[in-house]
C-alpha cells in the first residue's frame, strides 16, 4: 500500500470524532528573548507552552470551541535555549510545524529550522538564508510554514522582493529557494491594497483536501508603512483563500476586526475540513499580547479571541 503523503497524514492524524486536543503554542519575544546563563554566557531563550482546546456543538449544530491552559508546574511550560544569534537577536521562533513526528520550528532572525526534542531541546537542521540564497549573508525571515505534499513550505511576510521567496525542504532537509512575488502580487490585489499600500503574511496553511492555499495577513494597507500607525490600526481579519497556483482567489471577512490585533498563524483542525484555529499578536511598543481564535472556512467565529498572554506568541501547532 502507497503511504499517504505528509501533508494528508497530517490533516488525518484525527479523526472527526475527536473532541479535544493538545496543542504547542511557541513565543517571539524579539530583543526580550536574551539572557545570561549560569555559566554567564549569553544565550536566547523562547517559552514552548502546551495548552487544551475542547471541540463541542450544541443541540442546534452549533460548534464551539474552548481553550483551557496547562500549569507550568504540570509541564505546561517549558524553555528553549539557543546559542546561535544574528545581529545579538535569536530564537525568535515564529512558526510550529508537525513533519511526521518531528515537531519544528523556525527563527525569523537567524533561520534557523530545528527539531524539538523531549520538551525543551532544540537540534539545528538547516539555515534558510533571504532571498534566494545566494544574495546576502543573512537568515531568511520565516514567517509562516506549511506542508504541501511530502515537503515542508516555509515563507516570509511577502512585503519586499527579498521577502517573497519560499523555502522548499524534504523529509532529510533538502532545499530549494523559489520566487514567489508573483503570488504575493496576486494576493496584494485581491485584498486591493494599491499601488502605495502592503501586505504582511504570517499565517498561512496549504488544505490537502481541498487542494487550496488559505492566506490569514497579520497587516493590511492601502497607505505607505508608518510603524506607529502600522502597530496600532492595520491588524486585519481578511482570509485569502487561492487555487494551487493562485490563478483564483477570493477573500473572506472573519469576524470583526480588532487593528491593534492581527493573525501570526493559523492551522487546520484535523479530521475538520471546514474548521482552523489561529493566533493574534499585539505588538505596541513594549506591549504584547496574544490570543487564540477558532473560525470556520464559511467565515464564521468558533471562538471569540481568548487572550493567552502578555507576551508574543507566533506559532501554534495541534499534536
């Protein structure tokens, strides 16, 4: 028997019976992710923290979805070291990821892609360097990461020609650099941001069943990039939703929109064909936040945002 690829043994690894569900959420915290060790070397810590979503309906079909968090002291938290750094900045992880069995995650600052091991260990298995690869000495921005087939797509926020490539990696790592800005131009028009304005990508999920690419944006504007401005009022609750290669894409409005608040990732629940979760990001200044939705692919609210910490959270996988 032909074993399925990654991506469908992904989505299938539950079935639609199930109704709870761990999930591994991972924090960026930027300049805050540096510490000192015992030994007084410098090193960059991330917070992998593990949390509960309950899946029910009401007796009109109604989904809901719950979150309940894990104690630290009951192995709901745990710390990630990394000793490798870019400009003084490291393990700014922004993604999570299932590969089979191995649970990755990315560093938007060095680009770093590493296994998790027993909870709190992370291997180095490849640096993803900007652009094409060939052009600066510098890590790739990893933003958002999916599975399509059996390799693993990784991308960036698609804002400048540098930024929007995707990364290619099979099972042993393997990798090829594609240009995407074609697909990010086309996805720029269907949300009509203009000539002057940006989009900012984040969250991203290929659907092995319905062969389509969902596109959540953390920031949408048809103005020029301000940080202030961008910080406070660009968040955006606008799902693009494209055929395999984005020769098709229509929009779809999620809920209402929050500007401080915009999407850092986004999954499919498994088994669920019609039914993702997500997580948004406030980053204001020193003020960050994030908070856990669920939505369905109709455009409909499964649960309202649920504030998870005071910290910046931009990666969330279910287990």
């Amino acid at each position: 028997m032909t074993a399925l690829p990654a991506d469908q043994q992904r989505y299938r690894r539950y079935t639609p019976e199930t109704t709870q569900y761990t999930l591994a959420i991972i924090t960026d915290e930027d300049h805050a992710s540096q510490v000192e060790l015992e030994d007084g070397q410098t090193a960059w810590r991330s917070t992998l923290r593990y949390d509960r979503l309950y899946r029910s309906e009401t007796g009109a079909g109604q989904v809901r979805y719950t979150f309940e968090d894990i104690p630290a002291d009951q192995g709901g938290e745990h710390h990630l070291i990394s000793l490798i750094a870019e400009g003084g900045r490291g393990a700014e992880f922004s993604e999570l990821v299932m590969f089979g069995k191995r649970l990755l995650t990315f560093d938007d600052r060095t680009g770093l892609v590493c296994e998790i091991r027993h909870e709190n260990q992370l291997i180095p298995r490849q640096i993803l360097m900007t652009g094409s690869g060939d052009e600066r000495f510098k890590g790739f921005k990893s933003e958002w990461a999916t599975l399509r087939g059996d390799q693993l797509v990784v991308g960036s926020h698609g804002k400048n020609p540098q930024e929007s490539w995707i990364k290619l990696l099979d099972r042993d790592y393997r990798l090829r650099s594609i240009d995407w800005q074609d697909r990010y131009q086309r996805m720029r028009e269907a949300l009509g941001v203009g000539p002057d304005g940006y989009v900012i990508h984040e969250a991203a999920e290929w659907h092995p069943e319905r062969r389509q690419w969902l596109f959540f944006p953390r920031k949408i504007s048809s103005e020029p990039f301000d940080e202030p401005v961008d910080e406070r009022t660009k968040g955006g609750n606008t799902l693009v939703i494209a055929d395999e290669d984005f020769t098709d894409i229509r929009t779809l409005t999620v809920g209402e929109r929050v500007p401080e608040r915009g999407v850092s990732s986004i999954k499919l629940v498994p088994g669920r064909p019609n039914e993702c979760i997500g997580l948004k990001s406030v980053e204001i200044g020193d003020r960050t936040e994030t908070y856990l939705f669920s939505f369905d692919l109709d455009g409909r609210v499964l649960q309202e945002d649920t504030l998870i910490g005071a910290y910046k959270c931009e990666g969330v996988e279910i287990l």
